[in-house]
C-alpha cells in the first residue's frame, strides 16, 4: 500500500446531469452509490482535506465534506468547478489541488502520488485520450483561471493547453478496465462492474 500524500481533493460535482436524468453521484453501483466508491478511492490516497463542487443543501451536503459552490456563476462548467475548488485548497493552506469527475467509479489507486511526481500542473490520459478534469493544479492559477472563464471560455481541454499541463498516461487496470470510464447514461451505469 502506498502511503498517502497530502493533496487535497475536490470531486467535481456540479454538473446538471442532463443526460442521466438524476443526479448521478447517488446512482446505485452493486448497492453503493457513485460518490461513495469515488470518495473511497480518492480518501485512500490522500490525508488532506476533501470536498466536493456542488450546492452547499444539495444530495451531497449530508457526505461529511466540505461542500464547494461555484463562485464565478451557475453552470458555466467544470473550470468554475476547478476555480471554487482552488480557492478553498489555498485558504485551507495548500499550493496545489487535484480534481476527481464524480462520475468515475474506477478511478486509479495511485492517481495522486503520479500526477504528483509529474508536478503541477498535470491532467490524466487513458486509451489515447485525455481526461481534463481529472489533474493536478497550483491554486496560485486561481486568478488566471477566474480570468480566463471570464473572457467567455469554458472548456477544460483549452484550460490545460493554456497553463501548459502535462499529459500523464495510465494503463487499464487490473480489470482490464479504463480507469476513466464514466457514467454519462443509464446505459454507462448498466456496463459498470465494480470489483
């Protein structure tokens, strides 16, 4: 067992889960809901704090975490997820942050310790593709970024190319599984089999 780090984490949670109907994170995988195994996982690598993105009353408030609302406005996607998440890292006194999609059940039991060692920032890839909301970031970039959703950007890929993210591959797991798969449909939840 690796020993954990002391990155904080924020699960991004504070999307409208249009496709899904619900809000997914409380989905039921084999009797545990989808935020449960996401925390599980992501408390396994880390001592520090961690929260999760979505409204202060909403399903998650009753989890234990922090609850971190979106601060430059509704609905404007993961990178005001990532801003929220930035500032409440560096009030809790830490220089960087990962990001975890809530909807990821397999997610990498060493996802922490190698974005670590690649240095922030640094985002996830797997199968030839890139997972933007999943990586490491200075909060210092809290500022950059707020500017950057500002002047009307919202996608995450385009937040990594502009801070210059590296790109950190990781194999299937012992599963045979991508460990980035995530359930956007009933339909994704339905192929999920949690070991």
């Amino acid at each position: 067992m690796r020993e954990p780090t002391d990155i904080p984490v924020i699960i991004l949670a504070g999307g409208a889960s249009r496709r899904f109907g619900t809000p997914k994170g409380v989905a039921d995988i084999n009797g545990r809901r989808l935020i449960d195994l996401v925390i599980q996982r992501m408390q396994a690598q880390t001592r520090a704090p961690m929260a999760i993105n979505a409204a202060a009353t909403g399903v998650y408030s009753e989890l234990g975490l922090d609850m971190v609302p979106d601060q430059l406005g509704d609905q404007l996607g993961p990178l005001a997820g990532l801003h929220a998440g930035m500032l409440w890292a560096e009030e809790q006194g830490y220089d960087c942050l990962a990001t975890v999609a809530i909807d990821m059940p397999h997610l990498p039991s060493n996802i922490l310790s190698v974005l670590r060692l690649c240095g922030a920032p640094a985002i996830a890839a797997s199968r030839g593709r890139e997972h933007f909301v999943c990586g490491l970031w200075p909060t210092g970039l809290a500022e950059a970024l707020a500017a950057f959703v500002r002047s009307g950007e919202r996608a995450a890929g385009a937040w990594a190319r502009e801070c210059e993210a590296t790109v950190v591959h990781f194999s299937d797991d012992a599963y045979g599984r991508d460990p980035f798969f995530n359930v956007n449909t009933r339909i994704d939840l339905a192929k999920v089999a949690v070991r």
